[in-house]
C-alpha cells in the first residue's frame, strides 16, 4: 500500500529518537548529571526525572506511528495522495514550535504565553490534536523541560484542540440541520 507505514520505517524512527533521549541523557549524566524537570518549573512540585525519558520517547514515538498507521490504512477515510508527507510537515512544524519555546524558555521571554493561547485560535482551524504535532513538540522541548512533562500536558491539551476543532463543526451541522427542519 503506498499510504502506509512500514515497518522498517517504523523500527528507524523508533531507533533513532531512542539514540537521541539516551545520547542526552548520557551526555547529561556524564556532564551536570541528570536533570529532574519539575511541574510548572516549580521545586515544590513533583520532579520527574531525565531517566523516565529514556523510556517514554520510544514508547510514545512506536505508539504514535502505530497511531498513524492505522490512520493511513483505515479503508473508510479518503486519504489524499499527499497525506504521508503532510505527516511528516507537521511533525517538522512543531518540532520548530517546540524548539523556539525551548529557546524562548531558556532565555525567559515572556512571548511563550501569547505562542501557546494563540495555539488555541490556531485549533479552531487545524486539527491540532494530531498525535505527529505532538511528537515533535516533545521531541523540540524534550531538552529544555524533559519528555514526561510535555507528553502529559501536550496530551491534555490535545484533548482541548480536539474539541476546539470539532464542536464548532457539529454545532454548525447541527444548527443548518435544525434550520432547514424549520423551512420544511
């Protein structure tokens, strides 16, 4: 099938984003030590350590692209013949947007605040739930805040651009069904 995953491509990418969490991680441990992340960058929360990265990212990048598979593979979705490259455009785009959150982070701009609330506006217009956008927000922010923490928030907020993309579809469905049953 051309629309799909393979598996080799699959094991590579898995492969290749567990060289790089572990060639952080040791590069860390054999410099400074490794890192604790803390929630909201606040001490007096929960830390979560470096070492969980090292097994999540490849946990979360193998079910991202199984995500993704069956996506490309589902028989009752009309795929476009640009869809596999298009996953890979988004990925790429936030994997930049997380790495300019990284450097803004680092250099304590405050312009991080306006980048996330107007990821809420871009929601209402792109389907930003996609898992691909995720991956590569984790993988540009993986240095600077860890694995755990973007995974755990960028999950949650999936779950908001989910429905920031969808409701206003049904409700306007819903809403020129309800309209047209009053003219009849």
């Amino acid at each position: 099938m051309k629309n799909s995953i393979t598996p080799q491509l699959k094991w590579g990418i898995t492969v290749c984003t567990t060289l790089v969490i572990w060639s952080l991680i040791l590069w860390d441990y054999f410099n400074e030590g490794v890192p604790t992340h803390y929630i909201f960058h606040s001490d007096t929360l929960p830390g979560i350590s470096n070492w969980w990265g090292g097994l999540v990212l490849p946990l979360f990048t193998w079910m991202t692209l199984t995500v993704i598979e069956k996506r490309l593979q589902d028989p009752t979705r009309i795929l476009k013949e640009r869809e596999p490259i298009n996953i890979l455009y988004r990925g790429i785009c936030a994997l930049l947007f997380g790495v300019i959150i990284s450097i803004s982070f680092a250099l304590e701009l405050s312009i991080i605040n306006y980048m996330m609330l107007a990821l809420f506006v871009i929601a209402l217009i792109i389907p930003l739930y996609k898992l691909e956008y995720l991956l590569g927000f984790v993988l540009g922010t993986m240095y600077s805040f860890g694995v755990v923490i973007p995974t755990v928030f960028g999950l949650l907020l999936l779950g908001m651009y989910a429905l920031l993309y969808h409701v206003p579809r049904i409700s306007w469905v819903l809403l020129k069904s309800k309209l047209s049953n009053n003219e009849n």
